[in-house]
C-alpha cells in the first residue's frame, strides 16, 4: 500500500517530537490511520526522520596491511579457485603458507599494549573487500559494452530456432500446418513427439547489425551444415522481387558455437567468401541480443497468425515469411536509427556492398571437402596413399592435427589450412586463412624416403618442435640450470624443484603445538600395588659388619646397641645406605642412644 510522502513526513515529525512515554502511542496511531504494521510503519517513515546524530569511528576502515601484501594474498586466493566457483583453500590457509615462506607479515601493533599481533584471516578479507581486491569482487561479470557496426552489412548474426509450437505435413491440400496441442505432445508421450520429428519446422533468423533487416527461412531436419549453408546463400544472393533489396556478403558473421555453424562445410564456405566468424562466449546472450530479439518479433508477428491459415507445406510457409519479412522491414521503424529497415540499409555505399558469387559457385564452395591428418613422429601425414613432409608448415606440432584438403590446380599435390595474424589500423587483430601447398614424399622402392639418412654413413636430425622448446625451457627453470647437461645431472641427482627454496609444510613446522596445560590423573592400579613391595632390611649385624669395613677400629660396641635399639628389625636398605655413606662422626650425630626404660638384665633377674 502506498502512502503519500506527506503523510509519512507528518508521522514522522510526530514520533520525533513525541514526549517521554508518548511515542509508542503516536506509532500505534499511525499504524492505524496508514494501515500498516508496526515494522512497516517504522520502514516507511524512517527516510523522513533526521539521522541519529552518532559519531562514525575515526578509523573505520583502515588497517596497517601493506597493499603490497594484499595483492599478494589475493592473487594467491583467486588462483585457489574452480571455474565452477568452488575454492580449493581457505584464506586462512593461504595466509599461513604465505607467512611460513616469509611473503607476508599480514600484522599490527596494538595502540594500548604495544603488542604485535597477526591480522586474522577475517580482518584481511574485510580489508580485501574495502581495497577492491577481494576474489569475489573480481569475478563478477564484467559491464555490458554496447556494441556497433561500421555500415550495412559489416556485420551480420544468424541464429536458428525450434518452432515449438507447430509442425508440418506436405499434403498439397493446405492443411498441412498442425499446432502441438499440449494435450497429445507432453513429456509424458514422448512417442507423440517422435512421430512428428521429421516434420518439425526450424527457423534461421538472420539480422544486420547496422540496419536491423530481418530475413527469415524455414526448413526441415534441423540445426545442420546443409540447413545453415542454405540459408546463408539464399540470403547473399540477390533477391528477384525489386522490393526486397536485401543482399551481398557481410564482412562479419556472428553465431553460436553449435556443430552445424563451426562444421567444416559452413566454415569452408565462410573462409572462401572471405567472411570473419565471430563466436561470442559462453552464456553472453547479449553479444547477439538482435538476432535473439529477431526470432522473438517473427514469432510473435508472423508465427501467431499462422494459426488462421492454412499451409499446404514449406514451400508456402517460406513465400508467407518472406511477404511478411518485406512488409515488416519496409513499414515498421526501427527505435534507434528511426527508419525502416530498408531505408537504413539502401544507404549502403558502393565498396560497402560485396557481390556475391553465382548460386552454383556457393555450393560448390559448400562441398568441397576438408579433412584432418594427424602429423606423426617424422613430420609427416598420410592422404590418400600418400605420404607428405609438414616441416614447412609454420607452427605445426607433433600429435597435433592440421586441416587439409586438395589443391585443384595440381592434383598430386596438398594444401594445409593456415592462419596469420592481420592487424587493423586501429590495432586490432585478426586471422586470415591461407593456404600452404605440400609436395608429396618420394620414395624408394624399398619403401625409404630418398632423402633419409644412410646407416653408417650420414646423421640427420629434425629441428626441435615448439613443444621440444617449452619443454626443456621448463625444466630448466624448475632445476635451476641453464644448460641440457646441467639439466641432466641435477635429475640423475634427484635435486629438489626450485633448489628446495619453497617448503609446501613451512607453516604446519612453525606452528606452536605446545599450548595445552598438563592434567593430573590416577596412577594405574598395578602401579600402586607394585609400590607397596617392600625390600628385605639389612640385619643388624650385617650392618654391623658393613660398618666395620666402613669405618674400621672407629666402630665399636656403642655404635652396635644404637644401631640396634633404634632398628630392632633391622635397617631399611635405603637407610642402610644413606648410613653407611656418611662420615663417622656424622654417623654418631645421627644416632642417640636412648635411655633404656627397663634394663634387660633386671628383666632377667626378675
């Protein structure tokens, strides 16, 4: 429900201005006169109302990282991930390796402590996002760039399309055109549909960039090279009505990147009239939003009248189209250049309008065929029982395969399909197919090529391939080395890639493990009763004689009832030990002979 800005602004300045205690009544109030809730109320009226006057910390958003780390880190982090969009390492991962190898520091000094303490990988994402730098920010899709045309028939789109609604019988009798009623053709009765397939109509739609000219034709069978060939030959010929003056061979030609449109019959036709493919990427419907825009205005103008009519077959369907397709590009105007179609494209100059070649020449530009040969270890391939030397040929690879066809003008020999690069005087780049003529090997009659090398007698050797080249380019920089024999010694010697300098397990190394604090615990059971075994004590008279030994002419009596009225049971081994280790004078420190309370031999007398 929409309320007029002036009655949210007059229930704003009344909650503002509310007195204490009041200003819950005043939103029930408003609720009630606006018809809101409460949340919608407040959500409404909160543009209206000053704001709350709270002062912005000074220092929102800065940080003491280094833009240099940063960088690091994201370049790091935006390797780490998928083109599916999964990531492969968190940032606290990447933060860790790249502080075990020394790259970063990614720290900060506390202002209250003076303490140094590392960013956590949550603050160095935030600051990543504030700086422009985060892996999410830059793999969003790009702005839409508004593309142009130079004049008519610079550039042309083709696209075909599924008429999904009708299907065609050849009666002769004008009934012929049928509607897939939803009924009998449904993704339950794949049958149905199966039955119709053959006549199934497509529709090839091709627009000029520049004047926005439609040109519509239907056929059977589908998106094939045949289908697509076709279309495009009807379409540069010069038409025999006067009223639809529609014609030559564009500069450039933009379409999907289906089978039948990179199909070797469509591209070699293509090459010939020296026509430029385009091929937009993936999932960038825009690049040819007016030839999709083209299928959506026949189908809508043309195709929904169809179901007045009736149509005896193709032949009829197409005189239709093209009826319609000179009324709509000679009456309706087009938005942006204001004109009608035509009217835009008869302003087309004289070396801007390609003739095309003859009908017949077309479709024998169409058929002629190209192959690919697969170029073997000694730089050759095989065409028809015959053996040719690629050396020659720029760029070519072994395992790799090269497009070849017949030269018509010496049948014993080949020609290879090659490109080079073609720039424009604004700079830009193209490539321009040309053609590269192979003489056939000769051979021996023993089966030998006559120039190959004579055992014994004479050593040959190819040049090293671009991949021959890379190859050894890479090991070298992975070893450390400059030179082949270098190379082969650091491998015999099993050195380390990049002379060690990098270790993948720094961080896990330089992490302190040593946090916990120890736990009390229970002894075992087992270990408390083997505590309890006691040692057999050493009598006193073994004592006695170890004490002699000890001490000598220094022991005497005296030392022997000490001994033996303080250990009547004998003496301890650890106490007999720590005894008999002491200085006799230490010895009768530590023992006081105790008054006896009973003599023993009243004992005996009694």
């Amino acid at each position: 429900m929409a309320i007029l800005p002036s009655v949210l602004s007059h229930w704003a300045n009344l909650v503002e201005t509310a007195k204490f205690g009041e200003k819950e009544k005043i939103i029930e109030e408003g609720c009630t006169a606006c018809g809101l809730s409460r949340g919608t109320f407040l959500k409404q009226i909160k543009p209206f109302r000053p704001a709350s006057g709270r002062k912005v910390r000074c220092d929102k958003g800065k940080h003491q990282l280094n833009e240099d780390e940063l960088r690091l880190i994201n370049s790091t982090w935006l390797h780490m991930r998928r083109n599916n969009g999964k990531t492969m390492m968190t940032l606290e991962q990447v933060m860790n390796i790249l502080r075990a190898n020394d790259k970063i520091k990614a720290e900060f000094t506390d202002e209250n402590t003076g303490e140094v303490r590392p960013y956590s990988a949550s603050s160095v994402e935030r600051a990543l996002r504030n700086a422009g730098l985060h892996p999410d920010q830059m793999l969003r899709p790009a702005p839409v760039v508004q593309l142009q045309s130079r004049h008519p028939n610079h550039v042309w789109q083709i696209d075909p399309s599924l008429c999904v609604l009708y299907y065609l019988k050849e009666t002769g009798k004008g009934n012929g055109l049928c509607v897939m009623e939803a009924e009998q053709f449904y993704k339950n009765k794949p049958a149905n549909v199966a039955k119709v397939e053959p006549q199934r109509v497509w529709r090839y739609v091709i627009t000029d960039h520049a004047s926005g000219v439609i040109y519509v034709e239907y056929v059977y069978g589908g998106e094939t090279a045949e289908n697509v060939s076709q279309c495009f030959i009807n379409a540069i010929q010069k038409k025999d009505n006067p009223s639809e003056p529609f014609y030559g061979v564009p500069k450039i030609l933009m379409f999907d990147r289906g089978t039948a449109n990179t199909s070797q019959m469509f591209t070699h036709l293509l090459h010939q009239l020296d026509v430029k493919m385009e091929i937009p990427k993936a999932h960038n419907a825009r690049a040819k939003g007016q030839v999709e825009k083209g299928n959506d205005i026949v189908e809508r103008q043309f195709e929904s009248g169809l179901r007045f009519m009736n149509v005896s077959g193709l032949t009829e369907l197409n005189q239709l189209a093209h009826q319609w397709m000179r009324y709509f590009n000679s009456t309706k105007k087009h938005s942006r250049h204001g004109r009608t179609r035509y009217q835009m494209w008869q302003t087309i100059r004289a070396e801007e309008l390609t003739i095309p070649p003859s009908r017949e020449i077309c479709q024998e530009l169409m058929i002629t065929a190209l192959t690919e040969r697969l170029v073997t270890d000694k730089l050759e391939i095989s065409f028809e029982n015959r053996r040719y030397d690629v050396r020659d040929v720029p760029d070519v690879k072994i395992g790799e395969k090269i497009t070849v066809g017949k030269n018509p003008y010496r049948p014993e020999c080949v020609q290879v399909q090659c490109f080079e690069q073609v720039f424009a005087d604004d700079g830009t780049m193209s490539l321009k197919p040309y053609w590269v003529v192979l003489e056939p090997v000769e051979i021996n009659e023993l089966g030998f090529r006559v120039d190959a090398a004579m055992i014994g007698e004479e050593y040959k050797a190819h040049r090293k391939t671009a991949f021959e080249t890379n190859k050894e380019a890479a090991e070298q920089l992975a070893y450390g080395v400059e030179t082949e024999d270098e190379l082969k010694r650091a491998k015999k010697a099993n050195a380390p890639l990049f002379n060690g300098e990098i270790n993948p397990y720094q961080h896990i190394e330089n992490t302190d493990l040593n946090w916990y604090m120890p736990k009390k615990g229970q002894e075992h059971e087992l270990t408390t009763n083997a505590r309890r075994v006691e040692q057999k004590p050493m009598s006193v008279v073994e004592f006695a004689k170890n004490g002699k030994a000890r001490w000598g002419e220094l022991w005497n009596g005296e030392c022997y009832q000490w001994v033996n009225g303080r250990y009547p049971q004998g003496v301890p081994q650890l106490e007999a030990e720590r005894l008999l280790s002491l200085g006799f004078e230490d010895f009768k420190a530590e023992f006081v002979a105790p008054e006896p309370k009973t003599s023993h031999l009243k004992l005996l007398a009694a």
